[in-house]
C-alpha cells in the first residue's frame, strides 16, 4: 500500500464546484488522489474523505491518522453539512474564528508554557456526537491534527483535519468572524 503523508493534501483542487452533483463527484477525486482508503468495520456511506492506516511492518498497523484537507476543501465540506471544531485557546479563538465554529481548546495555557486540556474529550463529546462529520482547525494545523488523531483514536468516525489552520482560512479569504 502506498503511504501518503497529510500534508499532501495541498494537491487537490482549489475550487471545487458548487453543483450538488458535482461537488460529489469533485469529492470522489479527491478520494482517488488519496489513494485507497482502509476503513473501519463501521458503516461508511456519508464518510467523505475517510482516513488512512499505513502499514508499518508486518501486519501491525500505526494508529489512525485522520485526512488533512486545504482550507478551500474543508469550506467546501463545511458548505456540504460538515461542522467546525476549533481547538485553540479561548483567546485565539474570542481574536476571530470560522463562522460557526465551535470551541474546545486541545492546549490550556499553564503559566508561561501550554498542557494539554485533561478534558478534551469530554467536552468534545458535550458538542458533537461520534459519528458527526467534523473539520477540526487550529492556528497553524499541528494542534489539530494531535486534536483530529486523539478523536479518532476514541472512536469519531467523522474526523478531518484542516492543514493551514485559521491563518491559511484568513489567508484565503474564506468567512470568519474577525
């Protein structure tokens, strides 16, 4: 099986037609530029795109890694029915956020350093239900995909990870609340 890292994502189409029939066949090409997707035992009708295991020797495998989407892809999802989960701090999130966004914070700041939030999943799962299909957006992306792997690891089915964060969102120009 051939691996594909998340960041490569930034290949895929710019802007994806805004036609409900063809905003689906847009997502099948992404699917098939992401090479084949293994999938959990759980139904997988609505899970656009999946994510990946890679295998890394024998018949062990490594632990989920949710996709990771360009910022125009994941408003194209938003658009689509997805919902937002942004996991910066409540201050980066109160200095402007995605339209609709909701916020879980993955890091707390702790004096002069940060800590991961000891109840990220908790409150994730107050907000959304496991099998919700969720874009989970931080600054700069590293945040969220540890925040997209640790929800898909405690079983969300739904999970995709937004590469750039919210300055790329900005970047392009895309709607926020700022």
């Amino acid at each position: 099986m051939s691996s594909i890292s998340p960041f490569s994502a930034a290949l895929l189409p710019l802007n994806l037609p805004q036609d409900a029939n063809t905003r689906c066949a847009s997502l099948k090409v992404i699917k098939n530029q992401l090479g084949p997707i293994v999938r959990r035992s759980f139904s997988t009708s609505r899970r656009v795109p999946g994510f990946r295991m890679v295998a890394e020797s024998g018949n062990a495998q490594s632990p989920a890694v949710p996709t990771s989407v360009p910022v125009r892809v994941a408003n194209e999802l938003l658009q689509a029915g997805h919902r937002y989960l942004d996991v910066r701090t409540t201050e980066e999130f109160s200095a402007g956020h995605v339209v609709g966004a909701v916020n879980v914070p993955f890091m707390l700041r702790r004096g002069t350093g940060m800590a991961r939030n000891p109840k990220f999943l908790e409150e994730v799962s107050t907000h959304f239900s496991k099998d919700d299909e969720i874009i989970v957006g931080c600054q700069l992306g590293k945040r969220s995909l540890m925040a997209a792997s640790e929800l898909v690891s405690a079983g969300f089915t739904g999970i995709t990870d937004m590469a750039g964060g919210y300055a790329a969102w900005v970047q392009n120009g895309l709607p926020s609340t700022a």
